[in-house]
C-alpha cells in the first residue's frame, strides 16, 4: 500500500521530503547559512550536468557581472 502510494504521488512525496529538510535545516543551521547550501548544492548540481549548462551559468555570471557595474558606475 505505501510502495502504491508513492507510485502514484511521487512528486508530493519529493516535494514533501525536500520541505522537512529544508525546514529541519532551517531550525538547526539557520537561515542564511540555509540559503547558501542550497546555492552551493544547486550550482554543483548545474555544473556537473555538463559543458552545455557550465556555458550557461558562465553566460549568466557575464550578464550579471555587467549588470552590477553597470548600476555602480550609474549608466
């Protein structure tokens, strides 16, 4: 019966599972050092998938980059 439930709501259970952790981690390391697991879990995630999304992240990084001295330099 609950090898069926989670056939059929795998998706809720994921999503159920990632917000205990992220709750329980919020209530023990905090919430900034929360935040920044997350980004480092994400980006090591999004570079291992390959050159394709570490062209990407690079590209996004160049934007941003010129993005924020752009605002600083006031153009």
């Amino acid at each position: 019966m609950f090898k069926e439930y989670i056939k059929e709501h795998l998706n809720r259970v994921i999503g159920s599972t990632c917000g205990l952790i992220v709750g329980v981690l919020f209530l023990t390391i905090g919430f900034w050092s929360t935040l920044l697991l997350a980004l480092c879990v994400f980006t090591g995630y999004y570079l291992g998938g390959g050159a394709k999304n570490r062209l990407r992240i690079i590209e996004y990084l160049n934007r941003t980059y010129k993005a924020v001295i752009g605002l600083i330099k006031g153009k």
